[in-house]
C-alpha cells in the first residue's frame, strides 16, 4: 500500500482508535499518530519505524510485525492475548509531532491518566521523552523508570521510535522496551535478547 503526499494529508486531525487488551500488563504511548499511521489505521505503521523490529529484537513479540498496510488480525491478536495495549498521548494525526501544542500534551496527559485507571496496567511505557516532559510538566526528565507511578502503574519513559530519532538505534529501542516489558512480567529478565 502506498500513499501520495495529497492522501495522506487528507487524514490530518483523523484520529486512531487504542490498542486496549484486558488485562493489560504493558502500555506503550505514542506521542500522536502520524498520517501513515491515521490512514492505515495501525500504530506505528510508517513503513522505516522501528517500533515493531524492536519488540521482535527484544524478544516481546515472536516475528516482525509488518503494519504498514493495517494490523493484521493475527497479528493484533498476539499484541492483545500478550497484553501489550497501544495508545496516544494525543488523538489527533499530525505530519509531524511538533505540530502539537504544549496544550495539547497537558490535555494528552490527563487523558493517559483516565485510560490507566481504566485499564490499570502493571506498567505505562511513554515513547518519548520531550512529550513526556511536556505532558506532565516534568522538564528534567530522563528516559527509564520515573520516580512517581501513574495511577498504580509502573511509568516509563522509552525512546521514541520514529526514524526522525537519530539518537537510537533499532538495539537500543529494544533493550529499553524490554526492560519496561520485563517490569511488566512479559519476559523474562534473566534471558535476555
């Protein structure tokens, strides 16, 4: 499946509905969905993130999740019977996440605060440190386990996927995710990947 520039600007402000398994042990955050993502209508779906590599890599998942033309149902099934949920900290597509207002984050992360208590997961992992810190008006903020947890939940902040961050590599996006999944009890912490 491929996409002009045309149609896929067509899907801004479209929103994602959450990946919710119940029960949910780990929940990724995104920051927002991009286009590819609002037009696919899977998460992390551009084809170039390395979302789903990194949960291969890491062991979370068994293969490579391709959803790049959609989520396939196996494949959403083995996110959903693992208890791997996937949400956003802002609904509304964007081109890129510096079109999001720090309003929006804030409001994003009340949101995130309704959907834990919701669905209580054992661990919240936010995929994105500079949204984090927007979204909980915390500027100091490093990557890894934060201090406070989020309404009973573990909180984690993880790398940010995207191929615009040059920062990580697709092995060090995995060795982050997994220990957040390993808090979580999706793994096991002494086999690692």
């Amino acid at each position: 499946m491929g996409f002009t520039r045309e149609e896929l600007l067509a899907y801004a402000g479209a929103e994602v509905p959450d990946l919710l398994p119940s029960p949910c042990r780990l929940l990724f955050v995104g920051i927002n969905p991009g286009l590819w993502t609002a037009a696919t209508g899977a998460h992390f779906a551009r084809p170039g993130n390395r979302f789903y590599p990194a949960l291969a890599i890491a062991g979370i998942v068994g293969h490579v999740i391709d959803a790049s033309d959609g989520m396939r149902m196996e494949d959403r099934e083995t996110l959903l019977h693992s208890g791997i949920g996937i949400t956003n900290l802002v609904r509304r597509a964007t081109a890129k996440a510096s079109e999001l207002t720090p309003e929006e984050l804030r409001e994003g992360g009340e949101r995130l605060r309704a959907t834990v208590r919701s669905t209580c997961p054992r661990v919240v992992a936010v995929a994105g440190i500079t949204a984090y810190r927007s979204a909980f008006r915390q500027p100091k903020a490093v990557t890894g386990r934060q201090p406070r947890d989020l309404e009973g939940a573990q909180l984690w902040v993880v790398p940010n996927p995207s191929g615009l961050n040059a920062h990580d590599t697709v092995d060090s996006l995995a060795r982050a995710y997994r220990a957040a999944a390993d808090a979580a009890g999706l793994t096991d912490p002494g086999a690692r990947p």
